[in-house]
C-alpha cells in the first residue's frame, strides 16, 4: 500500500497563529479566568486540551464580568466588539488575518453603497461575524440561492475564506448575468485553495481517500466534498479510533482480490482540515502503517519530512506570501512550518506601509536567518533587508 499524504495537511498559519495565542495567554496569566466567545477553532481535540489547560468555552458574553476573554479565529461582528468593550475585561483577538481584511472590504463597499453579496454558510460562525460589518447584506450558499437573488446597481461580493473555488466560479458566474457594475472579491484563504487544489490532484490518482478532521469545521467538509467527488472510496475521520473501524469493515482500500490477498499497488491519499493537529495526523498514519504488512513500513516523520522542502540558515529560497498583518508576513516555503518576516526586518516596510506594499499569493526571495524560532516557525527577512550572505546563496 502506497500512502500519499499531501504536503498541506494540518494547521494553516491562522488557526496556528491562534492555537499560540491562546497558549500563550494560558501560559502568562496563571490564576485568572480566561474565556472563549465560542471554540477558537472547529477541533474538538484542540479544545479539549485547551479546557484542560484552563480554557472556559462560552457562548454568552454576558456570563464574563471579569479575566481575559478570546475572540476566535473565525472573527466577530462589531456589535459584539462593542459589547466587549463595556466589560471590564481585557480582549485577546485571534481571528484570522484573511477574515479581518474581509471585514475592512465588507465595511468599506458599504459605506460606498455598494450591495454586499456574501457567498458561504450563513450559519458558519465566520460568515455571522461578516453580516455583522453590514447589516443589510446577503448571503449565498448554492448556484440555486444565487439565481433567486434579485440585484440592482453597485454589488460586492465576497466569499467565506473556506469556500470551494468551483462554488465560488459557479455563484460569480450566475451574478455576473444580473448586474453589469459587480465586484468580485475572492476571498478565499489562498492555504485553502492549495489545500483543496492538491486534495483534487492526490485524491484523483488513489485508490481511496483519507480526510482528517472535524466534522464540525467547514474546510474539513469541503476537503471531504471534493476528494469524494474525485475519488469514490473516500472516508472523513476524527481521530485513529474511527480509522480502526473502517480498517474492521472497509476493506476496498487495503485489498483488490476477493480471497483476501494484500494487493501492494493500493494508493491510499491522506489529507486533514486546516484545523487538524499534526498529532491525530501522525496517529492516522502510524495505524495505516500497522496494516500494510507487506511493504515496508514508514512513520509519519518521514513521510512528512519527505513531502517538504529541507531548507538551512543561511539560504535564500523562494516563497509564496500566504498572510500580511500589520506587524509581520507569512511566507509558504515548503517547508514543514510556515516562515515568519517581523515587521522589523522589512527595512523600507513601516507598519500602516505593510499591508498596502505586500499581498497574499506574491512570490518573494527570503533571506533564511534561523530555520527554527523555537516555535516551530523558520524566522526570515526578506531582500529588503540588511543580512543576505555576501555573495548572495544561490536561490534555489
């Protein structure tokens, strides 16, 4: 059996970003009470090991009167700022970076008066927080709701960060045949659209198909949509523990004769949800490992290791701009982890600058400066600064 786990699978840099700020709030403030507007991510593992560090998940803001309370990953609306802001509580906000430019667009078009479409899940806790920076927009969930809609004058349509990009072509495509003056502002996370692009490829070339993640989070979802539309044989899972029931009823993924025999030329795909730890991954894979007794067995490590790039410090390399926020980049290296240029090291880039100067899906030369922050994370500066190697690396 042949295992193929795709090289984006697991946390994306958002919901990394804010499982860290979390810890890090559980870390520093020992003996206070911390709260959640909700669960910071869609993973039940995840929050599970938060509660036990000393997370409290609500719903109500109004239960809070005291101690630190997290905004989730998935962002909020104003009103509920507002509502934060007269408690006397201090605020740590984890939503993610492509959310918040959501929000921006969302309430800059409308005040401009422009008819906000919002194309997603209007019961995902992402597009309710986006409904929130304007009150009278819409939502579009299917090319069926999107033919009901009944448009005039300026429109702004936006995406949840999760969508599939075939719904958002489909959706685009029918609201462009009602209104002449249209803007179509994708803004689906670009680590979603890789995510979903290589679940297609790998997912049309196996014989069975392996999603890792919640059921409750919408990329895991979608992730399973598509590879199941490419590949017949396709299974959604939490965790190793429902893996072991399929292995004990489903053997279309682990066999091709019907006396038993192991056939060795299976090709099984492995993908997960943005919001999958790669501990459940590493579970998944060991199990599968278990199973395939007759080739050589391989660990998680170097399957993972295998798929990604091995970059040093020192390089330079080339990557893929995948977040900006006000104070740092985010850069896809192909690496293991994501890269990390501080606001600091962008030389000519000053803050209120950063956002404007760079932007998701730009290519970049980066300058490795430490391949480990102690996070996980490569730490890198950009050309614009002031430590490249003399003569330059070559770039590879």
């Amino acid at each position: 059996m042949d295992i193929i786990l795709a090289g984006t699978a697991g946390f994306c840099f958002g919901v990394n970003r804010a499982i860290r700020m979390v810890e890090d709030c559980l870390d520093n403030n020992k003996g206070k009470r911390i709260y959640s507007h909700g669960q910071v991510i869609h993973n039940k593992q995840v929050i599970e090991d938060l509660q036990g560090k000393g997370l409290k998940v609500i719903e109500d803001i109004d239960r809070v009167d005291e101690g630190i309370l997290i905004i989730r990953a998935h962002g909020i609306s104003p009103a509920i700022y507002e509502q934060i802001k007269k408690k006397n509580v201090e605020a740590v906000d984890t939503t993610c970076p492509f959310v918040k430019k959501i929000h921006i667009k969302v309430k800059e078009r409308s005040c401009e008066g422009c008819k906000i479409v919002i194309a997603g899940d209007r019961n995902h806790p992402e597009v309710i927080g986006i409904m929130g920076w304007d009150k009278d927009a819409v939502v579009v969930g299917s090319e069926q709701e999107a033919q009901e809609l009944e448009l005039s004058g300026k429109v702004c349509v936006v995406a949840q960060t999760t969508l599939s990009k075939e719904k958002w072509d489909d959706i685009c495509g029918i609201i462009k045949q009602k209104v002449n003056d249209a803007e179509f502002c994708n803004t689906i996370c670009s680590a979603t659209s890789e995510r979903q692009k290589e679940a297609r490829e790998i997912a049309g070339k196996v014989d069975a198909m392996i999603v890792i993640g919640d059921p409750g989070s919408s990329n895991t979802r979608k992730l399973y949509e598509i590879s199941r539309k490419y590949c017949e044989n396709t299974f959604l899972i939490e965790n190793k523990e429902q893996l072991e029931k399929i292995l004990e009823t489903e053997k279309v993924f682990l066999y091709r004769t019907q006396d038993g025999r192991l056939g060795t030329d299976i090709k099984v795909g492995v993908t997960a949800g943005a919001s999958t730890p790669d501990r459940i991954i590493k579970e998944v894979i060991g199990r599968m490992s278990e199973e395939n007794k007759q080739v050589e067995e391989m660990s998680f490590e170097e399957l993972f290791e295998n798929s990604m790039r091995v970059i040093h410090d020192g390089e330079v390399v080339k990557g893929k701009i995948i977040g900006v926020t006000g104070k740092e980049i985010f850069v896809d290296l192909g690496y293991k982890a994501d890269g990390i240029i501080p606001l600091e090291e962008l030389s000519d880039a000053p803050e209120e600058k950063l956002l404007d100067k760079y932007k998701a899906g730009d290519e970049i030369e980066v300058y490795i400066l430490k391949v480990n922050d102690g996070e996980g994370n490569a730490l890198i500066i950009s050309k614009d600064g002031t430590r490249f190697p003399k003569p330059l690396n070559q770039v590879r």
